[in-house]
C-alpha cells in the first residue's frame, strides 16, 4: 500500500513538472529583439506671463492635435501638457483626460518621469526618440531665448538641462513660439542685429549634438493664427507635412529638409511678409536628411494614396469641418498620407481642380474601408461649404505644389542666399528711421560738396581763362608762364566742376542702402533679408569712416613730423641768410595744419558717427546679447557686499 502511494506520488510530480516545463520555458525565453521606441511631450499655453501680449486663442487646439498625432507614433507615451478651453475640451474629448497644467513643475516632473523611461527603454536594448512640442509665447532677454509657461519662464538653459537629463537616442524639438530660434542658445554675434543658422548650428554642436530642432522663429510679438483652421499657421503647415504632406520623395520618410521645404513652399504666396513662418531647421548631429517622422511606423491610422496626372491639392476636414492636412502635390507625385482613425471618422476631403482658379471646390466622402484610400474609391458629396471663416490674409496658402523640384528650388535659393533669424517689425523700422537719417546727413553732405565744388572750378577756371588772355607788351616768358598757370587753372578747375556735378548726380551708400531697403520691403521682400544687407552697409560705413579718420590722422601726423623736421633742418643749419620768420611761419602753419588733422580725426565725431553709434549701441541690440561680467562693490552698515553680475 505505501509503494503504491509512493509510485502515485512519482508519476503526479513527473505530470506536474512536465505540465511547467512549457511554462518555465516560455518565462526564460529571450526578449522580443530591440525595436525603436518614442516618446513625448506637448506643451500648448494660450496665457502670457504678466499680460504683456494678448491671450493666444489655438495653441490648447494645436497642442490637442500634435498629441494625438503622437500618439500614432507612441501609443500610451505620449504626456500632455495644457488648459483646454471650453471649445477644445468639447472638440478633443479623448485628450481631455491626459492634460495637466502647462506649469513648470509638471514639466519638471514629466521629465524625470520620462528620464526614468528612457532609461528603462535604453537598458533593455532599445533606440529613443523624444518629441518635445511647444506651441505658445516666447520672447528673449539678455540674449537668452525663453518660453512661457502658465507660472514661470522657460529658458534655453532651462531646456537644455532637461534635454540633457534625458539619455535618449536623438530628440526633435518643435517650438511654434515667438524668438524661438534663440532658445537654441545662439546670440547675435559681434554686436549684430542678427543671427545666422551658422550661429545655431554652432550652438546646437556644443550643446545638443542629437538634437534635432525645427523652429517658427519670428521675432514679433504678434502669434498667426487663423480662425479658418482653428489652428497657428506654422503649425498647421507642420502637422500636414507630418502627416504625409513634405514627403517629396515618396520614401514614407519625411526629412528636416523636406518638411522645411514644404513649410516654405507653403507659406510663400502669403502677400504680408511679415506673417510668413520663418522656419529654422536642423537635423540630429546636423544631418538635414535626417527623418522627423516615418509615417511606415505610425499606428492607428487611415492611409490615403492619392495620384493624379496634373497637380493634386486637396484639403482634409473633420466632421465638424475644421481642416485636419493640407496638400499640393506636384504632376505625378503620389500623395501618401496619415490621418488619425479618431479624425478619419466622418472626414470629409475637399480638392481643388487644378487651373479652375475661383471655382468651388468637389468635395469626397471618406469611406470607412480597410486599406489605403484612392481618389477612385472617394464617395463624391454635393457641393457646399463648409466651415469656411474670414481669412483672405492667408487664403494663399498651400497654393504652391511641392514635390521634388519645389524642394530643389528651396535647397538652391538658401544656398545663393543664407537666411537670418531675429528680426522683429520694429527691429525693421528702427533700420528705416536710420538709413533715412543717414541718407539725408550723406545728401546733404553730397551738395554741399558739390556746390562748392562747381563754385571753386568754375571761380578757378575763370581766373585761369583771364590768364590765358596775355598782354601783348608781355614778354615771351612771361606770356609762356602765364599760358601755363592759366591752362593748370582751368583745368583743375575743369575737374572741380566735372566732380561737383558727378557728386550731385551720384547717391552715396548710406543713400542708395536707404532706398533699396526701403524699395525691398514695398517689393515684399523678406524684411530679415533685406534688414542684414542693410546691417551689413552700416557696419561698411562704420569700417569706411574709421578708415578715413585713421588716413587723416596718418597724414596729419606725417605733416606734423615734416614740418617740424623741415624747422628743426632749418634752426640748425649753419646759413643763417634769408628771412628765417617767413620759413619758421611756413613751418608752424604746417605743423599746425597737420595737428588740426590730427585733432579732428581724434575728436571730431560727424552726423555720419553720430547715427552709427547709436545703432550699434541701440538698447534693442543689447537685449539680444548676453550681459557682460561686471564686478560691483558696495559698502553699508551692515558690511561690504562684493557682486558678478552677467554672462562668462
């Protein structure tokens, strides 16, 4: 009997540990192989700190729709950070749940708690991206760029940090916010008006290498947002080429380079320069190519493949009609593009015939299919419209293709012509006040010169003419002299009328830079561009000016060593016949002639000075640079206090 329960035993723990084994080798079996994995954060803020600007009516809607696009790219790893209003929280209802405040502790806080995920993420093998969204106010102080949360500011150095608390593989940041290009930490360098992608690509590489920005970087204080779209303009324009839009090159992957190039393309018949995005771009480790989205790797959505022989513009609107993607794709290119399952229900697409300027547009149903959607299988809607808001000022938009040669055409011309960063409206106004003063010190100058000149050619010209009429009892020397000493006269005096009426007749620099600046900005040129050309005529004249006071100065002291050189020879020559007064006159009075030049290009300051002066040390250049080192010492009754105050 107790063999035979010992033999059950047996054969019940073989069976028990024959019915495990599957299970304990299912526990130790390798872990999935290392995949990509990405994360963000979204931070929208309509509120100014302070009630310095007015209240932004669409960065809690644009934050909501970068979310849920994110979403598709990291389902569940996605954080939120922003006030609905009453009309967001009704149109984002699933997003509504994952907000919190846009403060500066919840953003401290997601970013230790995103610190702690990456990695987790990074020690089981597996390569990080980080998003950072930001779409609200922003300004720059001292140099340093900063943007606005609901209780403090945000600064580069403060984003810089947390960037760097993060051990991802690359991040990409996108900031729709005014003077965002300088929370990259770039300065205006050398006292300049202005900054250079140069100056951010420098930036970027000593602080950030796997970084990879795309920046609105307006200077102005005013955001653009457009009822139409419910949305800011850039990054509307940025959320459709996300989406599909910039891909110009069909390879599902859509670059830096292309998304700019898109937003450009985009954004370039708007009439207004001044509300143009002025985009600044950079990819991870400074690879433009680099890919800011991948649409293969995005989940959750409804795909459309769209084709046409000409040009193909469409527009893809929700159920409530509120534009979701903007597209112009080029004659031929197929349009790939990702919406959203949540916005795809009861989305409507609305195309533009190509050449049809001012007809009504044809409007699709999109079918609720599996599979991407074609321009074949699109269930035509009578003819309407839809949501449709005042907004001529950026009716223009999208109305460009892009594709393969729009992008082309974007990469050469900022090659021909490098773009500028940092110049705000009154920045362009404050250059026209200058140049004007400028040009009319320089006219002014230019006449006067002129009138003079005219008046002592022709006053030398006349004496030389009445030289040239010699007596007849003169005799043959003296007639040879004065024909001589006449036809100088009249010469000289020839080119002294002849330059007078060149002067008159020929603007300076400071002139000519005045009117084609201000013939630019009337042309609607982009005010940056047209600002540092004409920064760049202002410091020539400061270089011009210097030249000149140093040249006289150089003369004036080699007159002043001459002539004294010449009295000295004189005083100490053995000679001592002729009248040595009249020589020591000559010589003083050249001495002193040559220290006149001497003072006046030390201590003399001209309109000319004046004017550039104040525009190099302009108050509103000085906010853009970093404050120096300045060391303070101050005595009281309760101690000495030593201070440093400024930027290394």
């Amino acid at each position: 009997m107790l063999r035979a329960l010992r033999r059950a035993s047996a054969v019940l723990a073989l069976s028990t540990a024959c019915a495990v084994a599957p299970t304990a080798r299912a526990e130790e079996a390798p872990p999935a192989s290392p995949q990509k994995l990405s994360f963000a954060v979204v931070i929208g803020n309509n509120q100014s700190l302070g009630n310095r600007r007015a209240e932004l009516r669409y960065a809690d809607d644009d934050a909501a729709r970068y979310f849920e696009i994110l979403e598709t790219m990291a389902p569940g790893r996605v954080t939120l950070l922003a006030d609905f209003d009453r009309d967001t929280q009704q149109l984002f209802p699933q997003a509504r749940p994952r907000a919190a405040a846009p403060s500066r502790r919840n953003l401290e806080v997601a970013g230790k708690r995103l610190a702690d995920q990456v990695r987790a993420a990074r020690a089981a093998g597996h390569e990080v991206e980080v998003y950072f969204v930001f779409a609200g106010h922003g300004d720059v102080a001292q140099g340093e760029g900063f943007i606005e949360l609901t209780d403090a500011r945000f600064r580069a150095r403060d984003l810089t940090a947390w960037l760097k608390s993060i051990p991802f593989s690359r991040a990409h940041v996108i900031l729709d916010s005014c003077n965002s290009f300088f929370m990259l930490g770039a300065r205006k360098p050398g006292g300049r008006h202005f900054a250079t992608s140069e100056d951010a690509s420098r930036a970027l590489a000593s602080q950030l290498p796997n970084v990879g920005v795309f920046l609105s970087t307006s200077a102005d204080g005013e955001a653009f947002e457009w009822s139409e779209i419910q949305s800011g303009i850039f990054s509307h324009v940025v959320r459709s080429g996300l989406l599909g839009a910039a891909d110009a090159n069909g390879d599902g992957q859509v670059s830096y380079v292309e998304l700019a190039g898109f937003v450009d393309t985009a954004t370039s018949d708007v009439r207004n320069p001044n509300m143009r995005p002025h985009v600044f771009a950079r990819g991870p480790g400074a690879r433009d190519g680099a890919s800011i989205a991948s649409l293969q790797s995005l989940t959750s959505v409804k795909r459309f493949e769209l084709t046409d022989v000409g040009r193909l513009r469409v527009r893809l609107r929700d159920a409530n009609g509120v534009p979701l993607l903007d597209a112009h794709g080029e004659s031929g290119l197929r349009l790939r593009l990702a919406l959203p399952e949540e916005w795809a229900r009861g989305a409507v697409l609305e195309r533009t015939s190509e050449g049809a300027e001012g007809a009504p547009p044809s409007w699709f149903g999109v079918p609720e299919q599996e599979g991407p959607v074609t321009l074949a299988q699109l269930e035509p809607l009578p003819r309407t419209r839809v949501g449709r808001g005042p907004g001529e000022t950026f009716e223009p938009l999208f109305s460009r293709p892009f594709g393969p040669a729009a992008l082309a055409q974007y990469q050469a011309l900022n090659v021909q012509q490098p773009r500028v960063y940092g110049v705000s409206r009154e920045d362009t106004l404050r250059m026209q006040l200058v140049l004007d003063q400028l040009a009319s010190v320089e006219r002014g100058k230019r006449l006067s010169e002129s009138i003079g000149g005219i008046g002592f050619g022709a006053l030398l010209g006349g004496a030389g003419v009445g030289l040239l009429h010699v007596d007849d009892d003169a005799t043959k020397s003296e007639k040879r002299e004065a024909r001589v000493l006449g036809g100088v006269m009249l010469g000289v005096g020839s080119l002294f009328v002849l330059g007078g009426v060149g002067s008159a007749l020929s603007p300076q620099k400071g002139e000519q830079a005045a009117r084609d600046f201000r013939e630019g900005i009337q042309r609607g040129q982009d005010p940056s561009q047209a600002f540092a050309k004409a920064d760049d005529v202002v410091e020539q004249l400061v270089k011009q000016r210097r030249a000149e006071r140093i040249a006289e100065g150089f003369v004036g002291s080699i007159v002043i060593a001459g002539c004294a050189t010449g009295l000295a020879v004189g005083e100490i020559a053995e000679e001592g016949g002729g009248n040595r007064m009249a020589r020591r006159l000559g010589w003083s009075a050249g001495m002193l002639g040559g220290a006149m030049m001497l003072g006046d290009a030390i201590f003399m300051r001209q309109p000319v000075d004046t004017l550039t002066s104040i525009w190099r040390e302009d108050p509103s250049l000085n906010q853009y640079q970093t404050r120096k080192l300045q060391a303070g010492f101050a005595v009281t009754d309760k101690g000495a206090f030593f201070s440093l105050a400024g930027s290394l």
